[in-house]
C-alpha cells in the first residue's frame, strides 16, 4: 500500500504543470490568465462604497486606485490583486480591509488570415478555435482548415499546430489561418 501511495506520489509530481489542452493544442500559458495591461476588473471593498468600482490595467501593468495610488496588477491573479489592495489599505486607511477582485473583460484576441472578417474580437472564457472563426465569420473559401498558426501574448513568435475545433485560445492570443494550395 506504501509503495502503490509513493508511485502515485511520484507521478502526480511528475506531472504537475503538464495540463494538456483537449484536441492536442499547445497547452495554455502558465500566466494566460493572469492580469496583463487591457485586462478591465471589478473591485469590491465590502463596506466601501467609495473603493467598490471597475479598473482597467493600465499599460504600465498598474491598477489607479483611489487613497493608495498605483498598485501592481500585471501577473497576477485576481485574488492575489485582492490582497495587495487589503495589504495597502490596511497600511494606515482601513481597519481590516475585505476586497475581492473579479475579472470583468480580458484582452481581446486577433483572428487573422483566411476567415471573412479578420480583426480583433474580446476574448470570452473557454473560447476554442472554433469560436474564433465563428467570431470571424468563418473561413475563406482559401483557407487551410488543417493548420492553424498561433501566437500566445508573451511569446516572440507564432508556431504552427495542427487544427482541432476543441484547440484553446487564451486572453491576447493572435490567431492566424494560412492559404491553401490546390
């Protein structure tokens, strides 16, 4: 029983971090969903009308919040902006400050290539390839629907994977869809 528990152990441990995307998509980023400049959230100070209110991140990676200034958003997850504003407003300003962080709109993505209306389009929770075209009107009559190229925000350079309509896109992805040879 030990050792069935310390192989079990051994595995897991092994394998922490390599959540593959269903369809055989590159993964997600490991900070995709983190908060990055673009990003608008939804700041709650319960009891505090006054600091209850939606923000955007701005370029600099900032959250302007009133009484405390410029707090650092970029990286983070919503609940760890959470208790860096707790921590700043209970450095002088509040007694036992409660905040909660919600995301209300991430980055947007960039369909583009060979679909009927390439362009830039928000970014909604468990978007797939396949919701990106539909976004974008569908394909060409030109386009490759074997290969899909993508670019994850953060990366230097786009890689091509193959297209599967269950392949994940995350917040500030660049889609593209390559021309088809006869």
């Amino acid at each position: 029983m030990k050792l069935l528990l310390a192989l079990t152990l051994l595995f897991l441990s092994a394998c922490v971090g390599q959540t593959p995307v269903a369809g055989g998509g590159p993964p997600p980023a490991a900070d995709a969903m983190k908060l990055a400049p673009g990003d608008k959230v939804k700041v709650t100070t319960y009891g505090e009308p006054t600091l209850t209110g939606e923000f955007q991140v701005t370029p600099a990676g900032t959250v302007a919040f009133p009484l405390i200034g410029d707090v650092p958003a970029a990286g983070l997850e919503p609940a760890a902006l959470a208790g860096a504003l707790e921590a700043k407003l209970g450095a002088g300003y509040l007694l036992n400050p409660k905040v909660a962080v919600e995301v209300l709109t991430f980055r947007p993505i960039y369909v583009l290539g060979e679909v009927q209306k390439p362009g830039e389009y928000p970014y909604t929770p468990g978007l797939t390839i396949r919701g990106a075209v539909a976004k974008a009107d569908g394909f060409t009559y030109r386009a490759n629907q074997k290969k899909v190229f993508v670019k994850r925000a953060g990366e230097a350079g786009e890689t091509e994977y193959p297209l599967t309509a269950d392949f994940a896109v995350m917040p500030g992805d660049t889609v593209r869809f390559s021309e088809r040879y006869f």
